[in-house]
C-alpha cells in the first residue's frame, strides 16, 4: 500500500482523459481536470488542493463536491480515499456591515 506522503514515488504524468471538462465543485467552478492536473503538480492531500484550487471553498463549503475530490485525488494517487485525510472545516463567515456593530454598541451591547 502506497503511503499519501510518500512524495518520492512516481504517479505518472497527467494524461488528459475524455471527462476532464465535468465540473466538479460548482461553487468555485473546477472540473475534473483541474483537480486530476493539481495532482500531478505536487497537491497530494486535501488540504493542498482545497487551497490550490480552492475546491471546498464556495458557498456549500465543500458539502456538494468533497467527496469527488477526495475519490478523484485518490485515483489519481493509486491509494483509497480512506486514507486522505479531510480538509479543515471551519464556521462559514459572512461580511457584516459596520453600522450593524456600531449600533450595538450604542445600545450597549457592546460584545469582546
């Protein structure tokens, strides 16, 4: 069994396969091939290609397209995708304007 940071082995050069134009993560608009190319750059784990790519990144914060990236870098790497780990999940952020906070803190709900 082939070990994810093993970087010495060789996987291979990309090849380019019928199905590369399939987009895969719609929020941020990569397609198989995108992701299967990142591969073959070097972007072996999870975390690399979500902030190569930025798969996982869009509005569904990778709930649509985690998986498929998952299933596609372990392909490509010859390895199960059981032993990728997850990309980092973190709370999704939304911009909030300044007069929302500055109103609080007028009525004295000042929060730290």
């Amino acid at each position: 069994m082939h070990q994810v940071n093993d970087r010495t082995r060789d996987i291979g050069p990309f090849v380019p396969a019928e199905d590369d134009n399939i987009l895969i993560c719609r929020c941020e608009e990569i397609t198989k091939g995108e992701i299967r190319k990142a591969v073959h750059d070097g972007m072996w784990t999870m975390t690399e290609i979500r902030r190569y790519l930025r798969c996982g990144m869009g509005l569904c914060q990778g709930q649509t397209c985690a998986k498929l990236v998952k299933s596609i870098v372990a392909r490509e790497l010859g390895i199960s995708p059981a032993m990728l780990e997850p990309a980092a999940s973190r709370a999704p952020m939304r911009p909030i304007e300044m007069h929302v906070l500055a109103n609080e803190v007028k009525e004295g709900k000042q929060y730290e």
